[in-house]
C-alpha cells in the first residue's frame, strides 16, 4: 500500500451549497456522526460567521465525542483594512472551538483586483496574520487556496507567493482548490507537482465537478503529490457539485493502492451514499458509479452470459467490497442467462433446458414491446414467471368488477372507486373515496382485501409514476404505470400498461397486492420446514 490519503469531507459546508440541499441543525450532527463512524480524517461543520445554523452546530457538535475525524470550521482571511484580533469572523471561528480551522484566500490577481479591490501586497499580509493568529491560538490550519489553478494561469508568480505566505505563516496544510471547476487534469497534476516541490508542508487538492472532472482531477493532484483530498458524499456542492467521495475514495484505495478510510469501512459505503440522500431528501442516482443500483447491473444477454461463468469478464471490482450488489435486469435484450439468474435472485430454481425458460424470455420480449417495463418492477415479473412455471396458477383472488367515479359540488371534488374481489368461494364489495381515481381505487381494492387477508394492512404505496409512451396519440396514448410498495421490511416494483391509466394503474396495484401475499406464504413455509 503506498503514502496515505487525507478524507476531508465538506458535505455540510460545501455540499448544502447545492441546489435543493437544506440541511437543519440535527440532519448536521447526524449525518457528521456518520462520517466520523466511517472514518474520514476530517469533518468540516460550517461555516460559523455566516449564519446562526452553524453557529448552533458547532455548540451542540462540542459536546459529543468524536472518535475518528477532527471537526473543523470554515472561514476567510481577516477583511482588508481590520486588524485580524479586531475581525469579528476570525473570532467566531475561534469561538466555534474547533480543533481545526481552514480558511480560504485569494490566489487570483484578477480576484485580489476586482473582488478584494485590495493591493496584492495587502492580500498577502490578509493570509500571513490570519494563519499566524489562528496558530498562535492552538488550532491546527489549513489554508485553502481559491481559484489556486486559474490564478497560477493568470500569474504563476504571485500565486506561489500566496502559497508560501500561508505556509511560512505556519499553515498545517495548503489546498490546491479548483474553485471555478475549470481545470483539466494535465494542468492539476502540473501545478500541484509545483506546489509539492515548493512549500514545506503537505499539499491538498479541492476540485469541483463543472466540466464532469472533479473526481479525475483530484486524482491527477495525488499522482502528483497531493496527500490530502476534499470533496463530499454523492458530489453534492454548488453549481453541478464537488469531488464526490463515493467515487473518488474508492479509486484511491482499490485503483491507486492509496489508505484512505479504514479497510471496514468501505463495504459500507454504499449505505452512507444512501444515508445522506435520505437525510438530504433527495432520490439516490441509481447511475452512481460504484454505489449506484445500476454500477453492477447487467442487461445484455451477453454480458450477463459471460457474467454467470466470470464474473470479472464485465465487472472491474467485487461490488460487495463496496457494499453493493450485482443486478441482473430483464427486458427485451435479455437472453435466458438473464431469465436464469433473475429467476433465481426472486427465489425460483431453473433448469437451462426447461421450455418454460423459453416461454418466459417470449413473453418477456413481447410485453416488452407492448410497453411493459421489468426493470423496475421485479415483483410483476416474478408473477410472469409463477404464471408460466405453474401453467394454470391457483389465482389467490380475482377482481370481478370495477367502478371509478368522479363528481363536484360547489366545495369540492370526490373520487369514488367500487371494487367487487372474488376470494375463494367468497366476494367482498367494497367502495372507497380517495383524492384522485387510482387513489380511491387502491383504497377500495385494499379495503376489500384485508377482510381474507388481513396481513395487507402493512402494505402501502412508496411512489408512483407515469409513463406516456407514444405521445403522438395524444389522449388515446398507452400509458405505463410503475408502483413501488413496501410492508415496512422489503420494497418491491409493478407495472401495468393500457390505453387506459386507471386500468394500467389497477393492474400494478393487483400486482403489489399479489405478491405480497405471496411472499408472505412463502415466508410461512419456510419457517414451518425449519421448525
């Protein structure tokens, strides 16, 4: 394993700077004792001079125990024209009670010129006094220079010069930041190379992600000496975000031989990528590489052919030291390797030469083109599969009838569904109201059901889409519809498809209500064979 690699995690600062990203108080500490439990080396808070939300995270956060990262507060150089023991910022940082502090400076004439307004000589007095106060207070300082790659483009000499105005001042570390998000990676291995060979104590690396580089190039800064690495979880930030650490912590460690976070910790990352889009409140990207649902799916009957006798043949890594898992996706590419490993993954064994396996990849492939979707709706699948291996399956109930209704008075509109569900010898007929047609269909059709099977109360609807597919119809287009649903323990995915959405909508609710009863039988066998 080579030279270790820094983790300074900067979600909570630079992350909530994100577009829909609005973390309070509580989501702050608790997505930072996550971090913590991780293992990055650094965590860093807020900004304590800029907003009363920081201020309170740093007093609640100076209370708890911190068993791996070392918090820090972030904030800038004294003001131009104050003394840095008058600068009213300098001391909320100090007052934040960190044992780290970073704070920002201008590396850009161009900025030190038109923003500061200030003369490059006074900018380079801002960095020196700030760091030396800051360290003659007992903090360890890490200074980040802003817009670092566009200033040393602009005036190699002057941005070196505020490096070593930092570093001689007694900053603990420098940081090479890519403010604007700009740079190519020729150019960060280049002028981090520089810095490395000039300053005399570490150097870090700061990327963002708008031109699609920020895990890239904090990597390139690292070939070239670069011991120290920011960025935030799932590459949340301003603009199209940070260095993502779901990525780029991974490539250092498996693709670059560099210690990072402990060894354990990995095989959890990702349920911390998952973790902080719940906090967040914010859908997880299933593109995500390495943490994404898709990063080890296979859809390609030939991959997933060659998949089955070598996994490594279409996959870099072993997802599960990642915490992932590989996914076998069915539709209209896939071929029986695909049927065969999906069949087993939903609990049906198979054999290859079975005419069924035949008949299951034909229907698959014609559903497939009328409009069905099984990517996204395993458990709608599994009943195609059941229906195909049991040849005429023993239906656990049939939905005989069904009225939906809509009428408005002058106070409101109502939504009325009446379901007539056969179980058995016995029919249950039921009405509901709800909010809308499917809304009030799904509350009749559950109503009607929880009466034989009383185990449905758990059930509920997650999230519900709907997909127009062939638009030039107009009104009178097909329309998919994809249900998730969850009993509080599993989540599992349904479609339908019809010119109609209540009748699509209908046969994904039929669909989740199916399987789950029986996943449920199923689950009592198995405990029943191994009593």
């Amino acid at each position: 394993m080579k030279a270790a690699v820094e983790i300074y995690d900067t979600t909570l600062r630079d992350g909530s700077q994100g577009e829909g990203i609005n973390f309070s108080v509580q989501d702050k500490l608790r997505i930072a004792e996550r971090l913590d439990a991780f293992g990055v080396h650094y965590i860093e808070g807020g900004w304590p001079g800029s907003n009363p939300k920081d201020i309170e995270f740093f007093a609640q956060a100076r209370h708890r125990r911190w068993r791996n990262a070392r918090l820090a507060a972030f904030g800038s150089t004294r003001r131009k024209g104050v003394r840095v023991d008058q600068d009213e910022q300098v001391r909320m940082l100090l007052e934040a009670e960190t044992p780290v502090v970073t704070i920002y400076g201008k590396t850009s004439l161009l900025h030190v010129k038109e923003v500061l307004r200030c003369k490059p000589e006074e900018n380079l007095a801002m960095i020196r006094e700030t760091v030396r106060y800051l360290k003659d207070h007992g903090r360890m300082v890490i200074y980040d220079a802003e817009h670092c790659f566009d200033g040393y483009k602009l005036d190699a000499d002057y941005a070196v010069a505020t490096w070593r105005a930092a570093a001689e001042a007694g900053a603990d570390l420098v940081v090479l930041c890519d403010t604007n998000g700009g740079s190519l990676m020729r150019e960060v291995a280049d002028i981090t190379a520089v810095a490395v060979r000039t300053l005399p104590c570490p150097v870090g690396i700061h990327t963002h992600d708008d031109i699609g580089l920020g895990v890239a190039n904090a990597l390139a800064a690292v070939e070239a000496g670069a011991v120290h690495v920011q960025g935030t979880i799932n590459g949340y930030g301003e603009r199209t975000g940070n260095c993502n650490l779901t990525s780029v912590i991974p490539c250092l460690t498996f693709k670059m031989g560099r210690r990072t976070v402990p060894a354990r910790s990995l095989r959890k990352l990702k349920e911390l990528s998952q973790f902080v889009d719940e906090i967040a409140n914010l859908r997880p990207n299933p593109r995500q590489p390495w943490v994404g649902s898709a990063a080890f799916a296979h859809k390609g009957g030939t991959h997933v052919n060659a998949v089955q006798k070598l996994t490594a043949s279409y996959e870099h890594i072993d997802p599960a030291l990642v915490g992932n898992t590989r996914t076998v996706l069915v539709s209209d590419l896939a071929g029986r390797s695909n049927i065969l490993l999906k069949a087993r993954e939903l609990g049906f064994r198979l054999d290859p030469d079975m005419p069924e396996v035949r008949e299951i990849l034909r229907l698959v492939k014609q559903r497939e083109h009328e409009g069905y979707e099984y990517e996204a709706a395993a458990a709608s699948l599994a009943l195609l599969i059941r229906g195909v291996l049991e040849h005429n399956p023993n239906l656990l109930f049939t939905i005989e009838t069904y009225h939906v209704s809509m009428r408005r008075d002058a106070q409101e509109s109502i939504c009325e569904a009446t379901v007539k569900v056969r179980v058995g010898d016995q029919v249950h007929h039921t009405v509901a109201e709800g909010d809308g047609p499917v809304n009030a269909l799904d509350g009749a059709l559950r109503a009607a059901l929880v009466r034989s099977f009383p185990e449905l109360r758990k059930v509920r609807l997650t999230d519900y889409k709907v997909r127009i597919l062939d638009s030039t119809s107009g009104t009178a287009a097909k329309t998919r519809v994809l249900i998730e649903s969850t009993d509080g323990r599993e989540e599992w995915g349904t479609v339908g498809v019809s010119e109609n959405i209540v009748e699509a909508s209908l046969q994904a609710l039929a669909d989740s209500l199916e399987y789950a009863l029986l996943r449920n039988h199923r689950h009592r066998r198995r405990k029943r064979s191994t009593s």
